[in-house]
C-alpha cells in the first residue's frame, strides 16, 4: 500500500490545482484503495474503515447508481501512462453520518501498474464558496464593462455618424446633443466647447451642455483668461489637463483657471486643448464632475478620451467646412465686383473673362498676352509685374508657383522700384513720360538703360484696399499716347488683374483646404469602419461586407464561409498580465490575421471583445478547413506565452465555421453568423484549440 500511496504522489506532483481538500485511490472494480487522512477528516471515516470498500459509500444514492457505468467506460480506455487530472466534475458526497457534502473531484486513470487504477482530488465547494463569489463577481464585472464599451462605441459611431452627415447649419446643436450623450452616458455634470482668441486673452461659449439648468449656473458669453501664458504652455504640452479638488495646489495659478471654465466648482475637471492645422491653440473641450456620487473610473476616463478624440476631429472638420465657405464668399463678392468693372470695355471684359476663365496651366500664358494686348493699346511696348514681399503667405506661395513669367524685382531694379513704390503710396496710377524730363539718380538711369526704358506707365496692384504691387507699362521710345482714356483702360486692367489673381490664390487656397477636408472626412470614416486597438474593420463594416457577400453568393449559387473566431481563456490572460498587455496580444492575433487572410474579397474583422470573424468567399469545404487548420497552426507557432494558471501554455484559438453553399442554404446572415457561433462554442465544449464545423442548417 505503501508503494501505491508513493505512485499517487507521484502521480500529482505536477497538479496545479488551487487546493486539495482529499486524495482517494480506487482499483478498476471501485474498491478504495488509499484514503489520505484529508479524505478521512472530511467524509468522518477512518483509513482502514474505507481502505477495501466500495467507493459508492461515500456517494449519494443517485450518484451511487450511476457510478459503475462511468467505471465502466473508464475501464473501456486503458492508458499506458499516469495522466495529469483530466475529467473533472461536481458530485454530491456522503459524509459518514449521512450529511451531504458539495465537492468538485478531479479524476485521473493510471495504467502504468499491472492493474488499472484511478485517482481522485476532491475539493471542498464550502470552502471555496468565497472565492467562487468573488470570481463571479469579477466575471459580472468584466461582462458589466464590456457592455458598457460596446453601448458606448454604438453611441460614438451614431453620434459621429450624425456629425459626419449633418449640413454645417445643423453641426452646432448636433454637437451638443453629442456633449449631452457622452456626459450622460458617463456621469458627468458638465460639458463645453469654448473658442479663444488669437492672444488667448479672451474665451467665448461655443457649445455647453449642464446636467441641471435651473441649479447651475451657466457660462458668460465672453469672458478673460488671465495668465493666459501659463494656460496655453499647459494646455499644449498634455493631451490633457486633469485637475481634482484638493490636489494640484501647486500650481495655484493653474487651478484658479480651471476654476474659472467651471463656474459651479469641480470635484474633477478634464480640459483638452483644441488645436489648428498649425498646432496653435484655438480653443478646448471641458469636462467636469460636480457630483461626489459621479466619480469616474479608469474605463469611462478611457471611454471619454475616445469621446473627446472624437468631437476634436469633428470640430476641425467643421472649421475646414466654414473656411472654404468663406473663401467661396469671398470668390463670389470678387466675381460680382469684377462683373460690374467689365462693361466699361469689351476688351476689358474678354480679358476679364480669359483670365477667370483660365486654368493653372494656361493662366501664366494669357497674363502674358492680356499684358502685352493692354500695353500696345495704350501706347506702349512693353509691361512687367511686381509683387510686394511683404504680401500674405497664401498670395506669395501663389505667385512663385503659378506666376513666374519675368518680372522687375529689388535685386535687379532696386531704385525703379523705389521710385515708383513712393508715388503709388496716395495714387493709383503714376506715369513719367520721358526720363529726360526729370532729374532722376545715377543708379536708377543706370537701371532703365539697361532694360531700354524712355517712359512708363505705373499702375497699382491691390486689393481690398491693401497694396499687391503693381504693373509696369513702358516704351524704349518716349510714351506719346498718354491721355485719360488710356490711363483709365491701364487702371481698369490692373483692377482686372489683381482680381484675377486674388481669385486664382483663393482658388488654390481652397483647394488646400478641400485637400484638408477629404483628409479629415477619410479620417473619420476610418475611424468609422474600423476597430481603434487592432485596426481591423469592426463590427458594423463586418456586418456590411458579409451582406455583400452573402447576396453575391446567393446571386451565383458560389460558396459563402465565415468563420468565427474566439481566443481561448483570454481572461486568464487579462487578470495575470492586465488589460494594457491584453490589448497587445489582440493586435498580434488582429495582425496575424491579416498576413494569413489576405487575398481578394476576403474580410477578417473584429467582431467583439476577444472574438473575430473571417469571411472567406467562393472557397469549398476542404478548403475551408485547410484555411483555419493553418491559422491554428500559425498562432500556435507564434508562441505567445499564456497567464500560467491558464489550461493552456500558449495563446490559441478555437474556430466555429459555417458555409452557404446551394445545397447548404440560410436564411440571411443572421442565421449564418448563429450557426458558426454555435460551431465556436462546440470547439470550445470539445477542448478548444481546434475548428468544429456547424450542423447542417
């Protein structure tokens, strides 16, 4: 007895059972053979009472019955080794003065010896009832905020759906019906949008929303920021400002400040900066907790900064769509303005037309031509252009891209254009006849020989009352036709011309901001369509590609298959590694997925939590299973090491699959999704790590 009692030891020295609350031995016939002194304490039997008995007196009577014909399978599939526990289970024991006793035994067979055996572990479940409480606690917990993050992420994508869609007249209240969504949703008391100005010396309400009107008070219009320079150094060095009450003391000035965006006080207070294309700071989003009962926790600040990204991103889309608003403003007052101007003469007006009507490409050539025509109708030869240095930038980057025809510049005609600079400061039109009618430098007669220039005609470049330049008309001959009709018809054609540049530059201007647009409205419906941690399409673009595919399918009488996809005991691996190194390894599971499923039509996406599916089209059975045999394979070769109390040493996964075929037809989606789902937890009854296919629908 002595050398079986040693085998049983032996036997579980590699168990990684919590506890063992008794250690029974039985032969192939259910007689006992060991009864450790933990089994003698908790059924009240003494070791040679039990030691040659049957092991149904320590069973309830029903238990008692059935128990041969387990013993008989068991016997039916001898071993020939000892395993580790492998069948496990709940019984109803009999303690010796007839109470029944709760107990999870572990079974293992061992056919090493001469005669079959079998070893109990039995736990006590009154012992372990705490832990099982605090374990299904956890459990409730965790389905708790997974719910939580799959309602908020619906609430995200209908909200930025709204934003997306909404006509820029509707985008301020559908931006506060979003505020409201988010604060109530997690148990905030106030939220805001507030602007400021260029210096950040003052602040103005654009968006708020308060959880009780008549109670708190509302923000002013308008308001100062004080020390406004530490403000914007804070807010642009964090993502976020987070102050609570009773901390951050150390930067009094920073807190009165925030005291300032909440004028009802604060428990806790997050503000996050709002930034432009130029990464200036234009304005923040608020978010406060007045109530002590609404404190947040780690998931809704994580919920909240996802949120906030969100309505960051749709506000910068707004501003892009109220910019080129304004710019299309701006290019419809210059056009009227230039319409009235082009009846004075037809040749104005063709220019007019020629130069508005002109492409990027073509614009240069017939500047040039509407130039030379104007300069030969007023008596002239010759005309060049100049343009101040100190112009915006918009106008600068403009002309060096789009205007580089000759041009009089200060390295060249330094003098000239000095001179004439001086008299267009009070005049719109200043013309020197001959040079030798006036008393001019040395340098600047130096610098119109050299070009061949006896007169000129000057005429200012500006728009909206602000310089551009200006253009330069001139003859290596004496101007002799220089009366007021002419200057009138250069006057005229200058207008015409820093209106049609001013017009190409807005052009060109918002272009760049449609670029900025189409980049921005890219960005949100990837954000859209697509899981945030793994990159992979979320469930509403899984929903639409299997639709798809599933009418494609039914249209061609082709295969359909769609595997579904769950990583086995992954809270095992989120309570010993934590949820941050748990988002890791649903990325490299997300991106092993993509290296494996990547041929065209094929959709791998993540369908929830832990779970995700793959739709696979035009492909048949054998192949099907081929196809996630090999993923199996791959992860497994991955090595992704498992929480060690895990059953398993590696991440794995176990795959339900379903396939549409014309013999194997489903209702709509949604009975294909349930038949593979049924197949997942099939693979997972039968001890994960493996496929199972569904049964016929």
């Amino acid at each position: 007895m002595k050398q079986k009692q040693r085998a049983v030891a032996d036997i579980l020295a590699d168990s990684h059972e919590p506890s063992i609350d008794g250690i029974i031995v039985i032969d192939k016939t259910g007689i006992v053979l060991a009864f450790d002194s933990s089994a003698q304490e908790l059924f009240g039997y003494a070791g040679e009472e039990m030691i040659g008995q049957p092991i149904e007196t320590l069973m309830s009577n029903l238990q008692a019955k059935i128990h041969p014909s387990y013993l008989k399978k068991a016997n039916e599939k001898p071993n020939d080794e000892a395993r580790q526990p492998h069948a496990k289970r709940t019984i109803i024991g009999k303690h010796k003065f007839g109470h029944s006793i709760p107990l999870a035994i572990t079974v293992s067979a061992d056919n090493s010896t001469e005669s079959m055996r079998f070893t109990g572990v039995i736990q006590d479940l009154r012992k372990h009832e705490v832990q099982l409480t605090k374990l299904f606690q956890d459990f409730q917990a965790t389905t708790e905020s997974l719910n939580q993050r799959i309602e908020f992420d619906s609430l995200l994508n209908s909200h930025g759906n709204q934003l997306l869609s909404c006509s820029a007249d509707d985008f301020h209240s559908t931006m506060e019906n979003a505020l409201q969504a988010i604060a109530q949703f997690l148990s905030l008391d106030h939220s805001y949008i507030l602007q400021f100005s260029d210096d950040l010396s003052e602040a103005s309400l654009w968006a708020e929303w308060r959880r009780s009107i008549s109670i708190m008070k509302p923000f002013p219009n308008r308001f100062r920021i004080p020390n406004s320079q530490i403000f914007e150094q804070a807010l642009t060095s964090e993502d976020a400002i987070v102050l609570e009450q009773g901390e951050n003391k150390e930067s009094e000035i920073l807190f009165q400040l925030a005291m300032q965006l909440s004028p009802n006080g604060f428990i806790s207070t997050r503000i996050n900066p709002i930034l432009n294309g130029d990464r200036a700071l234009v304005g923040c989003i608020g978010f406060s907790v007045l109530d002590p009962s609404h404190q947040t926790s780690e998931t809704q600040l994580s919920l909240l900064g996802l949120a906030t990204q969100l309505l960051m991103n749709a506000w910068g889309r707004h501003q892009l769509i109220m910019s080129a608003r304004e710019a299309d403003k701006k290019i419809q007052a210059k056009n009227k303005l230039l319409a009235n101007k082009a009846i004075f003469s037809q040749t104005l007006l063709r220019a007019s037309n020629t130069l508005f009507l002109s492409n990027r490409r073509s614009l240069q050539k017939n500047m040039e031509e509407i130039l030379l025509q104007a300069a030969l109708i007023s008596g002239h030869q010759y005309a060049l252009m100049y343009f101040e240095n100190d112009n915006p930038q918009q106008l600068k980057g403009f002309v060096q891209q789009h205007l580089n025809h000759d041009q009089i510049t200060l390295k060249n005609h330094p003098n000239l254009i000095q001179l004439i600079s001086q008299n267009l400061e009070e005049n719109i039109i200043f013309q020197l006849d001959d040079i030798n009618k006036m008393e001019l430098t040395v340098e600047l007669l130096s610098e119109l020989q050299l070009d061949k220039i006896q007169g000129f005609t000057a005429v200012k470049l500006s728009r909206a009352d602000k310089k551009m330049g200006f253009i330069i008309f001139y003859n290596s001959l004496p101007v002799l036709n220089s009366n007021d009709e002419n200057l009138r018809f250069l006057q005229l054609t200058g207008h015409n011309l820093a209106a049609a540049i001013q017009h190409h530059s807005i052009q060109f201007d918002l272009e760049l901001s449609e670029q900025n647009l189409l980049s921005a409205n890219r960005m949100l419906a990837q954000q859209a369509l697509h899981d945030a941690l793994t990159g992979l399409p979320n469930r509403r673009a899984f929903d639409h590609g299997l639709l798809q595919e599933f009418d494609r399918a039914q249209r061609h009488s082709s295969n359909l298959t769609l595997l579904m996809c769950d990583i086995d005991y992954f809270k095992y691996y989120n309570d010993h590694f934590g949820h941050p190194q748990g988002d890791v390894c649903l990325q490299q599971v997300a991106q092993l997925l993509q290296r494996t499923f990547n041929r065209a039509g094929e959709i791998c996406a993540r369908y929830g939590g832990e779970e995700f599916a793959i739709i696979l089209p035009s492909i048949n059975q054998q192949e099907a299973e081929i196809q996630a045999q090999r993923l199996l394979s791959k992860l497994l070769k991955c090595k992704i090491e498992h929480a060690p109390d895990a059953p398993l040493d590696f991440i794995s996964l176990s795959i339900g699959i379903a396939q549409l075929t014309p013999i194997q037809p489903y209702v709509d989606t949604t009975a294909l999704i349930n038949a593979a789902d049924k197949a997942l937890y099939l693979a997972k009854n039968n001890g994960r790590n493996r496929l199972a296919w569904a049964t016929k629908a």
